[in-house]
C-alpha cells in the first residue's frame, strides 16, 4: 500500500496506524465523504474544521474555475491583485470593530506567527529606549494551541506535543485555562472565571512590562478537548489586557466564520481584539488561506522611510494567493446570502439536546457544547475523574467503531469531538450523535 511506504502523516504516530487499513477519501458530496471503496461516512469533524457549506459545492467550485480561468498566483510582493483587495475589504467589515489592515498568509499557525511577530516589533518600534529589552514575551493559557510553528510552539500550552520543542522556543507565561470540569469541584463556572481572571491579573500586575501580548482561543479552547470558557472571561480577558497595556491576539482559527454560532466568536462578549487570527473556515475547506487582521494604530506604527527600517519583513511566497481569496469571497457570499448564522440556532439546540442522553453514560464524565464544536470527555472512573490509560486506545476504538457505523469524528485525547459541517441538516446531526452515542456506550463497556 503506498499510503504506508510512502507518506509520513500529521500528528500520527505511524507504527500504530501502519497496523490498520487506512481510510482513503476519494470525493466528498455535501456532508459526506467517500472513500476509495465506496463507503459513505457522514464528516462529523468537518475536515479537520474547515468545511462550511458541504463538500463539492457547486458555487465554489465556480468561483474557483472562473479565478482559475483567469490567473491562479501572483505575488503581493510589489503587486496587488482583485481578489486579495475585495477579500481585505470584506474581512474589515465582517471582523469586531477596530480592526482595519489584512495581512495575508496560508494556515493558522502562520497566522499566528505573525501576531506574534508584529505584537513584538510593534513596541519596539513605538518606543525603543522605553521598550529596549522589555515587551519581549507572551502570555498564553495552559493546554494552549495555536498552530506548529515554532513561533506558535512557543505560546503552545500542550505538553503532549510541546515539550520536546522547549529548549528551541521564546519564553512565555502560563495562565489557568478556564477548564470548569477539572478546576472546580462541581462543574462552577462562575467560580472557575473568577479563579482564573485572578490569576491572570497576579501575573500581569507583576509582569506586564515584559509581556507584548497575550494570546487566546476565544471561547473555546479546541484542540484541547473543547475546553468551554465560562460567560464573561473572555470580556475579562480583554479588560486585563487594556488595564495592563498588553495587546490581545484573538486566535480565531478554529472558532471563527459560525463555528460558536456567531461569526466570530469575539461578537458574543463584545470584545474588540487587536489582533484577530482567521484560518481553517475562510475558504470554507477548500484551500489554504488565513489572514491577520490588524489595529489601525498598530499598523501605523510600521510606517516609515524604507532607511528607517519598520517594515514588517515577514511573507510567504503564497501570500494572497488568488485561487484562495475568490474562494473565501464566495464563502463569505454564501454565508451571508443563505443566511448560515441565523440558520445555526435551530442546529445549536438540536445538538443540545441530543447530547443529554450521554451524560447518563458510565464513562462520560463531561459534555461540552459551544454552537457547533462539542467535546464529550470519557473517564474511567466519573468520582475520580480518572482517564482511561494511553495504552487501552479507548478513544480510538470509538472512533474506529463510528467509522463502521458510518461517521469520521476524531479523539483529542480523551476528549470525543464533534465539530459538524456548518451546513448539515437536522437529520445529519441527529444521526452523527446517535451514532457517536452508540459507539461511546459500546466501546467503553467492554474497555476492561
Ligand atoms: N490556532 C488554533 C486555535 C487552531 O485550532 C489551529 C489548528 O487546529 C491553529 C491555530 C493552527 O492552524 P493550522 O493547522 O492551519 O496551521
């Protein structure tokens, strides 16, 4: 199988998964994938959390043939193009208030990198005698991710995939993620916001002239198991950073374009970033584009004589690629023509309530739910809130065992996500839970 000889997968350890018969998607038609054989699996995690309208969708396969038929890349390097300026245009006034430039680049951990990058020259260039060897850290929370680069490793939270990387990285500052299920005895969410706003504003009070910038995953921390951000810290957040003159990056890559059942997930505190990063849904799956948006203010500071050195020297060849930014207009289009926010309610609530019955399950010990991103948490043992140990694959087996039942979802550690494509009807979601129910019930009964 040339899969196997061949190919080296993301986040895989490939001995396991060269003992197993690989899944190999051949095409996808609306909220489905098929693979070489025919089978037919309903995408319960959207592909990898970018799908928005369903697969092979015939208005954005036209926006990417008629772009096709015209140009696929030129750089922005000392050029514009059409779909890049119109995209730009769009993004400022779909984002929160206040943000006013686009940067271009082609996945979220470089959207992120360069955040991160600007967030610390921007200080620099505001004020170097004031700044000179200050403002040159960052704050993140714990189980943090925010991509692979290395600049993105370095706010990364997650020990799993981070800590072999700490000797490469720049240093950063722990917060407390609000994880309301492990930090609180039964499941406090006001108490959980408060204990870890305190604990941010200790950290600030003492360090806020070494911190450029703090980064987080508004409302929803993904890829550490759906972590659900308690009301109002997120606002919180937002608060301590003005307080403390640190500029906010809301890492928007997995949340943003419906995900939390606004558009963005920073609307639902009224919270205006200084930075917002956009991936994963702009080209609704299609294909790789993400874009940092930027204050009016933070822009302005890197203007200057080209002899005066401010320029952002950062770019990727694929910057503003114009395959991807006609693609992201049609799925902003569509978002916007079909109505997709509003028709996200009656969604959000189908899942609500399909998702009770698994709190009665054995080994659920929690269900989260925030719009359309759900982590169902298994444990061992619901009093101790024990996991299962690595070496069972409990999680796995779930997975595998949905797949024969006709659903992809994906375990983050412990954690069962479903992140359902935006576009799924009522039917599709019922059936991807039941499905998921099913496999949870029958794989953690026999997971002694
Ligand atoms: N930031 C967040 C919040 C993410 O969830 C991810 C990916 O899952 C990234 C950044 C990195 O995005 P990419 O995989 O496109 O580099």
């Amino acid at each position: 199988m040339w899969d196997k000889e061949y190919v080296w997968h993301p986040f895989t350890q490939m001995k396991t998964y060269r003992r197993e018969k690989p899944l190999i998607i051949e095409r996808g038609e609306g909220s489905y994938l098929y693979d070489v054989e025919g089978n037919k699996y309903l995408d319960g995690y959207s592909s990898l959390w970018v799908n928005v309208h369903g697969h092979n969708h015939p208005e954005l396969n036209e926006a990417l043939i008629q772009q096709a038929g015209k140009i696929a890349h030129s750089t922005l390097l000392g050029a514009a193009n059409v779909p890049s300026i119109l995209l730009a245009k769009k993004l400022v006034e779909i984002t929160p208030k206040g943000l006013t430039k686009v940067f271009y680049s082609d996945s979220g951990s470089t959207s992120v990198e360069i955040a991160l990058k600007m967030a610390y020259q921007y200080w620099q260039l505001k004020d170097p005698i004031r700044y000179a060897g200050k403002k040159n850290k960052f704050i993140s929370l714990r189980e943090a991710y925010h991509g692979d680069t290395i600049g993105s490793v370095s706010v990364g939270g997650m020990e799993t995939f981070h800590h072999i990387f700490k000797p490469l990285l720049f240093e950063r500052l722990e917060a407390p993620a609000p994880y309301t299920y492990r930090l609180t005895e039964n499941n406090d969410a006001e108490a959980c916001k408060m204990l870890c706003l305190k604990a941010l504003d200790t950290m600030l009070r003492e360090h806020h002239e070494e911190i450029a910038g703090l980064i987080i995953e508004p409302l929803v921390q993904g890829a550490a198991g759906m972590i659900t951000a308690p009301d109002g810290f997120l606002r919180g957040v937002r608060e301590l950073c003005t307080r403390y003159n640190v500029l906010m990056i809301a890492d928007e890559v997995a949340v943003g374009f419906g995900r939390t059942g606004t558009l963005f997930a920073c609307e639902q505190e009224n919270v205006e970033p200084d930075f917002l990063c956009v991936a994963k849904g702009l080209t609704a799956g299609y294909l790789p584009l993400a874009a940092t948006l930027v204050r009016e203010e933070i822009y302005e500071a890197f203007l200057g004589e080209p002899e005066e050195l401010r320029t952002f020297f950062h770019g990727h060849t694929y910057t503003g690629n114009q395959l991807a930014c006609a693609v992201a207009l049609k799925n902003i289009e569509l978002i916007e023509r079909e109505k997709l926010i509003d028709s996200l309610v009656a969604k959000i609530e189908c899942l609500a309530q399909n998702l009770e019955k698994f709190h009665t399950l054995p080994h659920v010990g929690d269900v989260r739910q925030r719009g359309m991103m759900v982590g169902i948490e298994l444990v061992q043992d619901k009093d101790s809130k024990k996991t299962f140990p690595m070496h069972m694959q409990v999680e796995h087996n779930v997975i595998l065992h949905a797949r024969q039942n006709g659903a992809i979802i994906r375990p983050l550690g412990p954690v069962i996500v479903l992140m359902p494509i935006l576009s799924m009807s009522l039917e599709e979601l019922e059936q991807l839970t039941d499905i998921t129910y099913e496999a949870i019930k029958t794989v953690t009964a026999q997971a002694y």
